[in-house]
C-alpha cells in the first residue's frame, strides 16, 4: 500500500490555483502534499510548505533535494513582468529549476502538470480564433507557455514520467495577493460602490460588455488536474478546461448588482488601475466601519487584471470536449461559481 501513495509538489501554492488545488488534494487519502512558494506556508496535518525563491538556481536545489518522494509536479507558479518578453526568462527559469531539482531525487516521478492558459492561442494580443482548439497553431512569440511546454516536450523524451498542460479561461477562486484574480476585483469594486452610494457600473472597453466568453471554476479545475496527471489517455496532452457555459458581461453583470444589492448603470470606460490607486484610505475606513477581517489594499487589488479582462472586446472562449472525450465530464454554472465565491469572501469577512 506504501507504493500506491502519490506525493503532490504544488509549485505556487498560494495563489488561486494552487491553493485551490491544494485544498483538493487534501481530500484524497492516498496523497502526500509539498506546497512549494516563495512565502511558504502554515503547515497542516495535510501538507508542509516550503519556502524558497525559484529564480534562485542553487537554493531551489537546496530546498528540493531531498523530496525524493515526488510523484508528480503540479507546477502553476507564474511572476509578473512589464512586458510579454520580459515574461519569458522568469517563468521558463522557474519550471526548469524546479524539475532540475526534482527529477534527479526523485525516482517515482511520474507526471508534470503544467498550468496554462489562452495566451497559448494569443487572447492577450487581441482578437483570436474562437472556440480554440489544443490543435491549433502557435502564434509568433515571446509566450513563455509555450515555451515551457516545448521545454517538457524534449525534457520528456525517453523518461518515464508524462506532462499534462492544462488551459484553463479566467479561473475564479479565493486568493489573496494575487495578481489575476478578477472575482476580488469584482468584489472590492462592486463592495466600493455601494460604499460610496454609487450604481455598478461595468468599466470595460465598449464591446468587451457585449463579447462572448467563460470562465474556469478554481475547484473545477482542481478536479480536472489530478484527473489529467493520473489518467494514462491524457498522457503528454494539452487540455482545455473550461466550465462549459458560455456568457456575456451586458447578462452576467446584473446579475452581480442584485447580488450586492445595486441597481446597475451604463458601462463607462474607466481604467481600474487609475481610478482605484487612491482608495486605499477608503478600504482601511470599511474594514474599521464593518469589522472586515484586517487584510491590506494590496491584498485585495488586481485592479490590472481587471483592466485586462474588461478591455476583451472580442470573443474569448475554448472548445473544451477534448477532456470530455477523454473522461472529465464536470461543469460548473458561472454565476453560481461567482455567488459561490462572493459568500466565501464574506464568510471570511473580506467583504460585507
């Protein structure tokens, strides 16, 4: 029975993803669990964190070298740059450090899992062919998602061990701290207006509020990952995964304000970035007003990343039978998933 236990690495265990992941795997009674990030963690009875700088070769080596245990990588760790090259030295350093470390020491390896997402069909440069497929063609680089799965590609080659890369949309969870997560953005946004007795008005590019697009449920996709890095048919495969509903913002939007009790507005174009840089002192007041759990503006801000999602005036989705095909038949309804959250968030005391 000792043999038939799995060991998780969870490269970047505190962000949405990876804590989502994490929290998962916990309720699997036949995994071990390695969270791995540059902050650590509180370790539980579940699993023990480790702290250590990925960019840092030497350290990484370090840190992991005596994880001989691995059985699979869940590596969904990612550090932001100004630019889309900038991106790619970083990002690609990090996977290659980690299974550097790792894939010496530890002789049970059996799966790296990559998380990606639709920067591999180009969706960050504008508009792209929808739905998009795992088939389709690269785009000109730099795109260090690509990059990294052609680094698994021929670091795979005659070992035992498979990768997975798994293509989530917007994934949706409860994060702090974390730059890409645009439920918190919708929740401290919509939490200020009200606030402020204002309607909610959605502040995207004209066009991105009529567009087609989905999300990815963060515990939706949890499910999806193990299920990818334990199933032989998905073996060196890229998967989209996707909630399986698809919506547009002019529907999906008023949905929100009755949800926090605001009538809604017409759009106007308003750059999160700009307009929320000055709100800190009126966040630090709504914590002290409401007795909100005592967590910080930058905790709580993606305002960029709500920029980015909001200026999406074009269509934005993937075909996601390719898992179905291949055995995952979850899906998730995306207002659900997004009330889901909003009560998380309050049951937490981050919003009221």
């Amino acid at each position: 029975m000792a043999e038939a236990r799995k060991t998780a690495l969870v490269v970047g265990a505190n962000g949405v993803i990876g804590g989502n992941l994490i929290e998962h795997l916990a309720t699997l009674d036949d995994w071990d669990i390695v969270g791995l990030s540059r902050r650590g963690g509180v370790t539980t009875d579940r699993a023990r964190y480790i702290a250590v700088d990925l960019l840092d070769r030497e350290a990484t080596r370090a840190a992991l070298g005596e994880l001989s245990d691995v059985t699979h990588i869940f590596y969904a760790a990612y550090q932001d740059r100004p630019s889309w090259a900038e991106l790619v030295p970083p990002n690609l350093a990090m996977l290659v450090n980690v299974v550097d470390a790792i894939e010496p020491v530890a002789s049970r390896l059996q799966h790296i899992s990559l998380m990606q997402g639709y920067k591999v069909y180009g969706a960050h440069l504008g508009p792209f062919k929808t739905p998009a497929r795992e088939s389709d063609a690269n785009h000109m680089p730099p795109e260090f998602n690509i990059d990294q799965q052609a680094f698994l590609e021929g670091r795979q080659i005659g070992q035992s061990w498979t990768w997975s890369a798994l293509r989530p949309s917007v994934v949706i969870g409860f994060g702090l701290g974390n730059p890409m997560n645009l439920a918190m953005v919708i929740a401290i946004y919509a939490s200020m207006s009200k606030e402020l007795g204002l309607p909610l008005r959605f502040p995207g590019k004209p066009g991105a509020y009529d567009s087609l697009l989905e999300m990815t449920d963060a515990g939706l996709l949890a499910r999806a990952t193990v299920w990818a890095a334990t199933t032989p048919a998905c073996a060196n495969q890229a998967l989209n995964i996707t909630n399986g509903d698809l919506f547009r913002w002019n529907e999906m939007w008023p949905r929100i304000a009755a949800y926090f009790e605001l009538e809604v507005a017409p759009p106007l174009p308003m750059n999160l970035t700009t307009i929320m840089a000055d709100k800190a002192q009126l966040w630090a007041e709504m914590v002290a007003r409401h007795g909100l759990a005592d967590i910080s503006y930058e905790d709580v801000s993606s305002w960029p990343f709500g920029d980015a999602v909001f200026a999406w005036d074009y269509d934005f989705f993937a075909d996601g039978s390719k898992a179905r095909r291949l055995g995952f038949h979850e899906h998730v309804d995306t207002a659900a998933m997004f009330f889901s959250v909003f009560d998380d968030l309050r049951a937490r005391k981050i919003i009221r």
